[in-house]
C-alpha cells in the first residue's frame, strides 16, 4: 500500500514517536533511505523480527544490516539500550 513515508517520519519526530526497521525477509520496511531521513531528523528506530518462532529470530541480522545500511548507529536504534535507560527515555517523552 503507498503511504506519505516522510509524513509519518515527520509526524515521529515531532510526537517522538519510535519506528520500527521491521527485518522479516519479505517485508524489509522502512528501508535504508527511510532509515537514514529517521536519523537525520531524529527518529529514533526499533529493529524487530517480526518471528513467530525462535529460528525466525536469525532474521535480526538483516534489520541490523539494514539499520547500517541507512548509517545508523548505536544510539539510533532504541533496542541496542539497557531496558532500565529506555524506560527512562519514554517516560520523558510522555509528559
């Protein structure tokens, strides 16, 4: 289905909203160039698997391979910090 990629990445960045790199094999979205306006307007990303089984979890390396892809790094992808620092970030934002 289209969508107005950038407004929804605009509407992230002015809400803080996090997005999701969803790295099942068939689906790849939001894709390099998408990651990489994420980054440069400060959208923070999530890399998830979408596995309906634990040999399905491999598929994290090509949400990571994506993520780099779109020069990602570390502090980019909510999902690379400690649960104790991101629950500290989201209740930030949600005053």
């Amino acid at each position: 289905y289209l969508i107005d990629i950038e407004k929804v990445i605009e509407k992230a960045a002015e809400t803080k909203t996090y997005l999701e790199c969803n790295a099942y094999p068939d689906r790849l979205d939001l894709n390099d160039i998408n990651l990489k306006r994420c980054k440069e307007v400060g959208v923070k990303v999530s890399i998830g698997t979408d596995a309906h089984g634990v040999e399905e979890l491999e598929w994290l390396k090509f949400g990571v391979a994506t993520c780099r892809r779109g020069w990602l790094e570390k502090d980019d992808v909510v999902n690379t910090s400690p649960l104790e620092k991101l629950l500290k970030s989201r209740k930030i934002h949600q005053k």
